[in-house]
C-alpha cells in the first residue's frame, strides 16, 4: 500500500478524517524510509464524570502523519521538515521527518496545500509498503491488529479478513489477534520487594530500584537463575537474588502478548490490575505485586523511549517505616500527610 492510497476515496474520509486509527510502515529505523500514523491526544468521551476514573472511556484522536525521509528524498518531494538524528555524524543533516496533520479543514482535495502533498507522494514518494494497522473504531474486529502486505504471506495462517465493506479490505489485509501466553514458574526465590526506609534512603534506594529491575528482567526471561532449585558453578554465574534473606519462595505467573498493541489497552490493562483484587489458591484475599512492561517498536536511532516497566506493591507489601523515609522531605515542610494503599515504581528506557 503506498501513502497516495491513504488520501483516497472512502480510506480518507472513513479512516483517517472521522476515525480512529494508527499505522506504521516497515522500513530499518536510520536507514529507510518510514511512515506512520500516530496518535494525537487524548479525550475523554462525552457522558463521563470525573467521579468514574477507573472506567473512564478515552478516545484517541489521530490523523498526523508522519515521514522520516533520507535527504535527497526530502528535498525532492517539496515538503516542510525538520532535520533529526540519525546514527552518522552529529554536524551532518542526512534525514528529515515531515509531520501533516491530515484532520485539518485545509487538508481537502482542490485545496493547494493539500494537493501539493498528494502530488508528492504519487511522483516522489510512490513506492508501495507493508503497513501495520489498528482501527480503533472497529466493533466487530475491535482489539485485533491488521497487516498489510503488497501480497498474501503464506507464512500466515489462522488469520481472518476483516468486514467485506471495510475500506482496508482492498489491500488484502491480513487479521492478527494478540492472545496472550501465559505460563506458570514454580518456586521462584524473590526479593524483598519494599524500597528501603534507612537514613541514607537516595543511594539505597537506587541499588533496590537497579537489582529488582534485574530481578524482574530474568522474570521475564523465564532465566533459571531465580529457581530455588538452581546450581550453577560460580564460574558461569554469580548471580544471587538480592534482598532474599527471609528466603521467600513464589510462584510466578507471566502472561506476555505480542504485537501491534496501542498504548489505550495498555493503560487500560494496568487499571484492570491495579483494582483487581486477588486471592490465593484457598481463596483467602492476598496482598501480592504485579509488573508490567511493555516494549515498543523500534523507530528511531537515539532519543527513542524504548521500554518501561511499572511495578505495582500492593498495601501489604510496603513496609510502612519505607513510606516514612519516602516522606521525610514532605513532613519537614509542613505536610504531614501520608499516603497509604499500592505503591508504584517505574522504570523508563531509553535509546542513546
């Protein structure tokens, strides 16, 4: 599908002008050139208060478009830019990304601006791309990411076409559902997962952060290293699960979905969590922690956030002298308000 397609016929009106959608084409990061259509912001919809928060409906508003293009490609399609980063020399302007809000009342055929865009994707910008595509607005295909291919991939399979009047099925997409893998780890050594609550609480608490994000990465890794079980020569590994020495077994439990998940389910996922109430195999009420990560697609060079993982302590597993320490800095001034409930720590990556 090439982007001259994207401001054609029922695909521009039904998609991009009244709906929901984000998309992002193939293409090495640096290196090709890459399209995508992004979210704008977020509204929340009409009806709701500000009493229900936590079944709070937001609507994402797309409809910007935009392009990372190598230098001669930029300067021939006629378009206005802004030079970016890349991995070459830093004095050295190689590449451009382009941004078009495609929702603006001007961006109408007949319109000069407009059609100065239309005309360089059809003469410069013309060569058709596989396109990842979400349509938010979509009720009977709603939460499913959608691929399109220049031709039918026979690698695909278990896959269904979207609605025969949808404007996308002239592209001959192919339907991808996200379902989640889960799997069960079975006697897992685990940190002591509250921050510490000593005098020296900065530089303590940064070590906590560094080991139990370590800790949570191995998780994730279903590595061997964190089974009770496990021996290895100290040749190979040293690795010792921090904070242990009450010698607290868990049992782990992971779900992982893959694909072209957009941010707005994320968030509700972790609303789901967060308000979740859990139980133990007798059913008694427990206190426990969840993490979430969540990993993006790889679209810049440098300044990219590429991971963040949020860590969720529930009431009972905060040690209240740790909330104390947290708030020292707060009672000093004067508030002596202390918050109580489930604590958060987040971790952010980011690319150099």
């Amino acid at each position: 599908m090439s982007l001259s397609e994207l401001l054609e016929g029922d695909f521009f009106n039904m998609y991009i002008k009244t709906g929901n959608i984000l998309m992002l084409s193939e293409g090495r990061p640096g290196v090709d050139d890459r399209y995508s259509l992004k979210d704008g912001k977020l509204v929340p919809e009409c009806g709701c208060s500000q009493s229900c928060a936590v079944d709070l409906l937001l609507i994402l508003i797309s409809g910007i478009l935009r392009l990372e293009l190598a230098k001669d490609r930029y300067e021939r399609c006629g378009l206005v830019g802004q030079s970016i980063r890349d991995a070459g020399r830093k004095h050295i302007k190689t590449r451009y990304a382009v941004e078009i809000n495609l929702r603006l009342p001007s961006m109408l055929h007949g319109k000069k601006g407009f059609e100065r865009i239309v005309w360089a994707f059809k003469n410069v910008l013309n060569h058709s791309v596989t396109w990842l595509f979400h349509d938010f607005n979509s009720n009977s295909q709603h939460g499913k990411a959608i691929v399109i291919s220049k031709c039918l991939d026979d690698k695909v399979t278990n896959c269904r076409i979207v609605a025969k009047d949808a404007p996308i099925t002239k592209h001959h997409p192919a339907t991808k559902e996200p379902s989640p893998q889960q799997k069960t780890t079975e006697r897992v050594r685990a940190p002591n997962l509250s921050p510490p609550h000593s005098s020296n609480f900065d530089d303590n608490f940064e070590d906590w952060a560094l080991e139990t994000y370590e800790w949570l990465s191995l998780v994730a890794m279903e590595s061997p290293r964190i089974i009770s079980e496990d021996i290895i020569d100290p040749f190979l590994s040293r690795y010792q699960v921090p904070y242990n020495d009450s010698g607290k077994i868990l049992d782990v439990v992971t779900l992982t979905w893959t694909g072209f998940i957009p941010s707005l389910w994320i968030m509700q996922l972790f609303l789901y969590l967060s308000t979740a109430k859990t139980t133990n195999r007798k059913g008694v009420s427990s206190e426990d922690f969840f993490a979430l990560s969540a990993y993006s697609f790889k679209t810049a060079v440098a300044d990219q956030k590429d991971a963040y993982t949020i860590l969720c302590l529930s009431g009972g597993s905060v040690n209240n002298q740790s909330a104390v320490a947290a708030t020292d800095k707060t009672k000093k001034s004067g508030d002596s308000n202390e918050r109580h409930g489930k604590k958060y720590v987040l971790w952010e990556l980011s690319g150099g």
